[in-house]
C-alpha cells in the first residue's frame, strides 16, 4: 500500500470517528488502570504490553517489598500481593524516585510482580522503572478524552494576569497555554521561541521525541521483530538487540499503521454482524436461563422422589423394629409373671409343711400328689433361668453401605453413552500424532467424535483445549512442536448428546522434526549379505545363511564381518530425528550416525576393517575401547543385539557391564544436533534420552547401520503415510 493510499484510509477512519459512528464514550474502559480502576496517568508499557499508571508501577513494587520484608523467609503468608494492595506513603515513592535511590546489599530488591491486567508475572529487570517506555499515544487519548468529557470547561491562559483570559493555543516546547497576546509577547517574530511547534489547547504536553530508557541520550530510531518493541542504534550494535532482527522506524510504523487500519474498518465493517450475534447471544442467555431452571426443578423432583423412596422404607423399617420390641416385651411380661409366683412359694412352702402332718394315708395321698407336681415345677425354674426373649436389636440393623456409594457416585445422566477408551497402543507420535480410540458400546454407535489436546508447558501450565471434529475412530495431528508434551482426550456424540471425556494421553514429542530417508542401495551396500525390500526402508543380514553353508568340517575357521548400510540423505546443518526397529532375534546391529569420509574409510575396504569386538562402540568390552575416547570423533555407533541395548564405554559414566547393557526398546530414536555436535539416542515408547556424546560435524552426516549375523533393521515410517494406509485397509 502507498503512503498517500495508506493516508486515506486512515483518515477515513478518523473521519469515521469525528462524525459519530464510533463514540469516544464507548472506549472509557480502555482507558482504565487496571490496577487505581481510574483513567491512566502517564501510562508506562509492561513487558507484557499492557499498561499501566506510573503512580501504580511505583506502589506494586513497595508493597511487595515491604510484603517480603514482613514474612522474611517464610514463604506461607496468608495475604498475597496479588489480593492485597496497600497504598505506600508518599515518602516512600519519592524516595524510590530519587537518582540512585538503592537498597541495602543485603535486601533484596523487588523487579518482578503480577500484572493488573493479565496477571503473568511481569520481571522489569536491572533497570526497573527506568527501563519501561512511557505510553505517549495511550496518554494524549486519555487526554482527548479528559477534553470531550468537559467539552464546557474552557483551557485558560498560563501567562495572563488575573483574570486569565481563554487560550487559543498551546506551545508543545514551552509546555505552556497561551491567549493570542500572550502568546505574541512570549513568542515574538523574528526569535527562536518563534519556531516552537503550537497546536490547539491542551494540557498534554509530551516530548516531541521518544528517547530509548536504555540509553537515555539516545532516540528510538528502529524495531526490533524479535521482541515486538522500538529501540535505538545502540541497544541495535552492542545492546540487548545484537543478534535480533530489526527494522527502520518508517517501515513498522507503515506496516503496523496498515495492520491497525485494516482491522479497526474491518470491525467498523462487521458492524451489523455483531449487532446481530449480540442479538443472538441474548436469546442464548435467556435460552440458558429457561434451561437451567428446567434442569433445577427436574434434579428437584429426582432428589424428592429419592426422599419419598427413603421416607417409606424409613416408615416400614422403624414399623417391623416397633413390632419386634412389643413381642419381646410381651415375653418379658409373662416370664416376670411367672417368676413373680415364685415369690408367693413361701405359702406354698408353708402349706406343704402342713399337709405332712396329716396321718391318714389316703387323705395324705389325694392332696399332696398335686402339691408334689406345682414344688417340682418351682424348682426345675430356678434351676435353669433363660430370659424369654434377646434385647439385642442386630438383625435390624440397616446395611446403607451399597446405597451410600452409589448415592456418593450420583452424577447427571448422560443418556446412555459410553465413554470412548484411547488404545495407547495404536497411538503414538513421530513426524506428527497419530491417536486411535474405540467405543465400548455395541448398540448406540456415536454419530461423530471431537478429539481435544493441548500443550503442557514446562512450568506444567496447561494451555486452551483444541478441537477437532473426526467421524472415524482415529485421527492425525499435525503441527505439533517438537520437544514437547501433549495431552489428548475423546469424547463422542450422537445428535445433541455427548459423552464424559475419556481418560487423557500424553505423548512427548521428538526432540527435532523427522528425518526422511531411505536406506543407500547403491553406497556400499552388499547384495551378498544383506536383502533390501523394494521400499527401501527394511534390510535384512543373510550372513546367518553364508556360514552355515560354507562349514564342510567339523570344525571351521570363518571370518565373519559388519555389513554396513547407510541412509540416502546426508545432513549439513540443524537439528534432525529418525527412529527404527531392531528385529528381537538380531545378534548384532550397530546404529548411529557417521561422517562422509569415515564412511569412504569404511565402505572401501570392510573385510580390512577393525573387528568389531575391538571397535570402539562396539559394546563388547576389551582394553582398546579404554584407550578410545576421543570426543571429537565423525562417528557415533551404539550396539544393539540378543534383545539388549549396549552402552558404549566412556571416562564420565560407570563403566560396569549392570549400568551399560538395557533392554532392547520396541523403537529406537536417535537425535543429531549438527550445530552443536551432539547425537542421542532415545528410548521411543517414553522419549527418554538412553546416551548421549558428541561428534565431529565437520562434513556431512549419514545415517549408519551395521549389521552381524542374522538380523533385520525397520525403519519408522511417517505416521501420515501410516494413517493412509490403515485408512486404505479399513
């Protein structure tokens, strides 16, 4: 866009502004201090790019100094600085204002504190105020709108004698209002004062050139790309901004002017399209308010239905427990009756006595044969007392302990639908992600599903979720950053009913994008000992087969050799990874990465090379590696073989054969910083880093591969070519 085109619109927007369409009014809030919730006074720019009151800057770094002065080392007080705010003593702001105002040595000074408007800790560095730029553009708005909002009040004359008269313009180099003849006496023709730059009244008086806080003499001249901010040549030659990427001042005022521009026509615009989403978004609010209520007074009525169910059990069991008491009381009763009796023998006793003295037999016989039978009876009761009925009440107890759980457990219904499951088998990461799920449930197939993930920072912070629509069971996701970990999780749906999510993932990116190659048919590779498959990315070693057949004795001498074979595409520079399959009845395979020449050394002459039991990676042990540990070697190779992963020798690590020798990983990694001249090798099913050493980068890199004996070598494919293929299978 041309200047002169670039103008226009602008102006055009300006224009769009002084008529109306967009009140002033409309932006107060954005001219509020997040932090006093008044209109900004000289506004300084955070690093965050948020801003705020000078006065406020100053406040939050004493509070929180004198927060930290207060808890000393405890680290646990109950008021943070991020809810509490106090408001410091005007002394204490002017003292830390004051040129080389310092603190003791010994306490240290507060730089880094929360930011009223995002909250992102905000660190300002050695410099601290000093180092922030102050908001000219955010202040001479708030200023135009200090003006609009007292349209009546008029600006006087700074220099008229009382009284003042109404000023006609301002002087922005003298910082001064003035009257017209006022402004003559002090600005006389023919003088210096005479060519300061006038506007029309104002009382915001900025200086008409933005110097750099850094170095203060010096004025901002150019952008820096990398940091988003402007900054002088110096900070450009030998300051902060050496090594950025920086442009002239005119270049990012057009492009961002250009950017700005488009996009305030762009909202102007869209105007009627938010008016109308508003609109729609209302109806949504009210929508929501209905169903909420509706869903209040269901989950109501499911609750009292759940208390009448408990209410009536509670009647029935307290009736059955009323019932059992009144029968045992009952028992009781009538066995206390009985005992009561016993009370009355003393008679009874007394009446038998006299009943012996009868002396006529027959008398005798007719009375006491009853008698007999009623003091028999007394006594066989107060030989054997047993109360008639148990007090204990343990039968009826009521066992709550299932309905507790699955009342414990009561969450909203979710129709029926099953959570998908991720088969963290059949996902994994490479070039990109591929994540597979399945639906447990046979009968009410998911119309679609929405696969969620999402980058976990180092400081474990967890970013928005991204979503992704798939009809299928199985998606791929591209753009991942490297060295880095995701969390993905599924959920289904049919028509308007969704699912729960299932269970998160998380993988871990490689440390450097993939790698592609193939493996060399034609650079070194024997056809005698080794068998390629026509895709290029599997060998397999016959040397097994040779062997065999040449041992016509009993007894046979034969010299077996590594065959080696290497990728199609060298490496000159960045960061690159590639990962591979070692078949588990390999029974050796060396893998790594190796220089152009040492390659030439090696392809040239194999049957004369060293024997692989003396070779220093070779992971076998013997006195020659001890004497190998040249850093600064072209060649890198670890062995692998028997189902194990050896650990080449060196002077830093333990050297016992417990801590060199692994089990063999179901995929092997390996990871070439050519730059830095470094090459690890990962275990892939958890991304872990097994070894790691440097290497001479000084020509071009290859893929190596050395196999021994029987053993075959598969090389990862890209997940997105793997995708295809198990979509072409389904």
């Amino acid at each position: 866009m041309s200047e002169s085109g670039e103008i226009s619109e602008f102006g055009y927007i300006m224009e769009l502004l002084a008529k109306g369409k967009v009140s002033i009014k409309n932006i107060e809030k954005e001219l509020i201090c997040p932090a006093c919730k008044e209109l900004f006074t000289h506004p300084l720019i955070l690093p965050c790019q948020h801003s705020i009151c000078h006065k406020c800057v100053k406040e939050l770094l004493l509070t929180l100094d004198d927060s930290f002065n207060d808890v000393g080392s405890d680290t646990s007080n109950q008021s943070s600085p991020r809810l509490r705010l106090l408001s410091p003593s005007m002394d204490k702001i002017d003292r830390i204002n004051r040129p080389g105002w310092k603190r003791n040595s010994l306490t240290p000074r507060t730089t880094t504190f929360p930011c009223p408007g995002c909250e992102h800790d905000v660190d300002l560095g050695e410099r601290g105020i000093n180092g922030l730029f102050r908001n000219f553009t955010l202040e001479t708005i708030v200023e135009r709108y200090r003006q609009a909002a007292r349209a009546a009040t008029a600006i006087m004359c700074d220099l008229c004698k009382p009284p003042p008269q109404e000023s006609t313009k301002s002087c922005m180099d003298c910082s001064a209002s003035y009257c017209n003849e006022c402004f003559k006496i002090y600005h006389p023709w023919g003088t210096v004062k005479a060519q300061h730059e006038y506007v029309g009244p104002t009382t915001n008086f900025r200086p008409k050139i933005l110097m750099c806080p850094e170095h203060e003499t010096e004025r901002i001249n150019m952008y820096c790309e990398l940091c988003k901010r402007p900054v002088c040549h110096l900070c450009k030659l030998g300051g902060n901004h050496s090594n950025h990427r920086v442009t002239t001042m005119s270049t990012a005022y057009k492009t961002l002017k250009e950017k700005l521009s488009k996009d305030i026509d762009y909202l102007i615009g869209k105007e009627s399209q938010v008016k109308s989403q508003i609109s729609e978004l209302n109806l949504l609010m009210k929508e929501t308010e209905c169903n909420g209520e509706r869903a209040k007074e269901e989950a109501i009525t499911h609750f009292e239905k759940l208390f009448e169910i408990l209410e009536e059990r509670k009647s029935s069991v307290l009736k059955a427990i009323d019932a059992s008491k009144k029968l045992r009381l009952d028992k009781f009763q009538t066995q206390m009756e009985e005992y009561q009796g016993l009370l009355e023998n003393n008679g009874l006793v007394g009446y038998a006595q006299e009943v012996l003295k009868e002396t006529d037999q027959s008398c005798f016989v007719q009375t006491a044969k009853q008698l007999h039978l009623r003091i028999q009876k007394a006594t066989e009761s107060l030989k054997s007392f047993r109360p008639a009925a148990q007090t204990s009440f343990e039968d009826y107890v009521v066992n709550t302990t299932k309905q507790t759980e699955v009342l414990g457990e009561l969450s909203f219904f979710s129709s029926g639908m099953d959570v998908p499951e991720i088969n963290e088998e059949k996902s994994k990461v490479y070039n990109n992600a591929l994540i597979n799920w399945h639906h447990p449930g046979k009968n009410d197939k998911a119309d679609s599903y929405v696969l969620e993930y999402r980058k976990i920072n180092r400081d474990e912070e967890m970013l928005s979720w991204n979503e992704i629509e798939v009809c299928g069971t199985s998606k791929v996701v591209c753009d991942l950053e490297s060295n880095s970990y995701y969390v993905f999780r599924v959920r289904a749906y049919k028509g308007s009913i969704c699912s729960p999510c299932s269970r998160e993932l998380i993988l871990h990116t490689p440390p450097a994008p993939v790698f592609s190659f193939l493996f060399d048919e034609k650079c070194g590779y024997n056809n005698e000992h080794l068998l390629l498959n026509l895709k290029r990315d599997r060998v397999e070693s016959r040397a097994g087969f040779n062997l065999l057949l040449s041992a016509e004795r009993v007894q046979v001498g034969y010299y077996t050799s590594l065959d080696y074979i290497i990728g199609d595409v060298g490496i000159t520079k960045g960061k690159h990874f590639w990962a591979f399959r070692v078949e588990p009845y390999s029974y050796l395979v060396k893998a790594g990465v190796a220089s152009s020449d040492k390659l030439q050394e090696w392809l040239r002459s194999p049957r004369d090379a060293v024997s692989p039991r003396y070779e220093q990676d070779s992971g076998h042990d013997s006195g020659s590696e001890d004497t190998c540990y040249d850093s600064s070697q072209p060649f890198t190779l670890v062995t692998i073989g028997m189902k194990k992963f050896f650990i080449p020798k060196s002077p830093t690590s333990s050297n016992e054969p417990e801590n060199r020798v692994f089990p063999m990983p179901t995929s092997i990694g390996i990871f070439l910083d050519y730059d830095k001249g470094k090459v690890g090798f990962y275990d892939m099913d958890h991304m872990k880093c097994l070894y790691e050493r440097q290497v001479d980068c000084s020509n071009t890199m290859y893929p190596a591969f050395a196999l021994m004996g029987s053993g075959g070598i598969q090389l990862e494919e890209p997940i997105t070519a793997k995708y295809l293929e198990y979509q072409e299978d389904m």
